[in-house]
C-alpha cells in the first residue's frame, strides 16, 4: 500500500476539536472534511451529547452524513448514557457513515475497511 493509499484517519484530539455545543459541529466539521474518517471519544463529547433531547448528537449525526464524513463513536459502555442513547447505538451498529464502537482499534479497523469502498 503507498502512501496515498493510507486512509486519513483522525481523531478530534489531533485536530483539536471536541463536541460540547451546537456551535461546535461545524467546527468539528470543517476539521474533519478531507479526512477518511473521525474518530470521537467520549472525552470529546459534552453531557448533552448524550442527552439526546438536546438535539446535538442528531445535528452531528445529519451533518456528518449529508458531507459524507465516515464517523466511529468510542464508547467503552454504550449503556452508561441512559437507555435511548443505548438504542441509539445498537441502531447504528450496520450505519455506513456512523458506527458505534468500544475501542479506537475496532474504530481504526472499520474507518479503514469503510474507506476502501
């Protein structure tokens, strides 16, 4: 594989980014665009992420998806969060654009398999 042919994964801590607000997903966007893939941890998101009520994972998620910016989510416990946001997370387990995972490992593996498509 050359070096051209590596996908461009990034984490939000590379780019500087992290998801606390509204105003933060074209922030998080714009860093993240040419990239193959984003990875977010749960360190990078705000308590009202996880409160889906808030609106901010869903804005993220429609964002993310409409500039086809492939995203996998680090959760190490997809029930920490409340029940919702666990369902959220096992309806995202086949998403193309949007997965739900509890390592960055099986983050870096599915970015990279999605990438070649």
């Amino acid at each position: 594989m050359t070096a051209d042919e590596f996908p461009r994964i990034r984490t939000a801590g590379e780019l500087g980014v992290s998801l606390r607000t509204l105003a933060d997903v074209n922030e998080v966007l714009g860093a993240a665009f040419g990239a193959d893939g984003l990875i977010l941890t749960e360190a990078d998101l705000s308590p009202e992420f996880f409160r889906l009520r808030s609106g901010l994972a869903g804005e993220a998620f429609q964002k993310f998806t409409n500039y086809r910016i492939r995203v996998a989510l680090v959760l190490p416990d997809f029930g920490a969060h409340g029940e919702r946001f666990a369902e959220l997370a096992y309806e995202h387990r086949a998403h193309n654009a949007i997965r739900f995972v509890h390592t960055e490992e099986e983050a870096r593996a599915w970015l990279q398999t999605s990438s070649r498509r």
